[in-house]
C-alpha cells in the first residue's frame, strides 16, 4: 500500500510539473508579438555670420592730405589741420547665411609720445552707429565714415601728433541681444 501511495505521490507531483511547464509554455506563446522599426534621421547644419568691410578707393573726393591703403583696409589723413574735415565710404560685403545686424564702432589709440587732446578733439561718426538689421547674403549700402577736426579757434597743443582711429565692423545673428551702442 506504501507503494500504491508512493506512486500516487509520484504521479501527482509528475502532473504538476507537467502542467507547470505547459502553462509557462502557453504564456510565452501568447506574448510573442510582430514588430517593425523605420528610422528617421535629421541633419543639422548651423548658419555663418561672415562680414568684410573695406574703404572703397576712388568713389570720393581726397584732398591731397589722404591716401588709402591698396588693399583697402585703411586710410591715412595726414597733414589734418583744424577746420577739416573727410568722409570716405566703407563697403560692407555681407556673406552671412543666416538674418544679421551690423553696426561700426571705432577705438582712438594715441603715439606713446602724444599727450595732446588731438583724440578728444576729432569728431567721429558713421552711418551705421546703431544696429541695423541685414539679411542674408545681401550687401548694403556703403557706410559713410566722417572725420572732423574742429576748428574752435583756440591755440591747439597737437602740433604734429597722430592718433590711430580703429572702425569695427561688427555682425551678430538678427535674434540676438545687443548691448547698448558704444563708441570709443
């Protein structure tokens, strides 16, 4: 009877393991899916603020004090005298792929041995002092520079100094904040 029993025990234990596995069987069949995957891909390519700004030689009247360089990046007024005055255009070549605004800005460095007020005294102004909005690859109108030396009818102590005038040509991306305009 023992050995009745013991079957018995054996075969139970049999089907359940039997059972068991069938329904872990069963449920990896019923999760098994179909699946497709597409890719998409996105390229990105970022945009360029390129500007060039060089003296347009030959398109205004220089009196003999003037001269520019061949290459066109500076002018030498030489000779200045109180009471005069220059302007020269300066051309902006605009090879920006994205939407800009430009403005110029300048910087007066004086000669080590000039203690004069010759870099107080010039007056200096540009067409492009405040921002102005450019799109992409195109030119603008030429900036106009103008320098002045005042004739204020005093003595002036700048007997035979020089001053160095830097202009900055400056572009940033339209969406940009700018800081407050300048001047040197």
């Amino acid at each position: 009877m023992k050995d009745k029993k013991n079957r018995h025990g054996k075969s139970l234990l049999t089907a359940l393991v039997l059972a068991a596995a069938s329904l872990s069987l069963g449920t990896v069949g019923t999760v098994a899916y179909f699946q497709s995957t597409s890719t998409v891909k996105a390229s990105v390519t970022t945009g360029k603020v390129d500007i060039k700004a060089t003296i347009v030689d030959g398109s205004f009247t220089k009196p003999d004090w003037v001269s520019t360089s061949t290459d066109g990046t500076s002018v030498t007024l030489g000779n200045m005298a109180p009471g005069d005055r220059v302007s020269f255009p300066v051309q902006i070549e605009n090879e920006s792929t994205i939407a800009t605004k430009f403005h110029v800005t300048h910087t007066i460095t004086t000669e080590s041995t000039d203690t004069s007020s010759l870099k107080d005294d010039l007056e200096i102004s540009t067409t492009a002092d405040s921002w102005l909005d450019l799109d992409a690859n195109t030119n603008p109108d030429n900036v106009t520079v103008t320098i002045t030396l005042p004739d204020t009818g005093t003595v002036q102590t700048y007997y035979n100094t020089k001053v160095t005038i830097a202009f900055n040509v400056e572009a940033i991306q339209k969406t940009a904040k700018v800081p407050a305009d300048n001047q040197g």
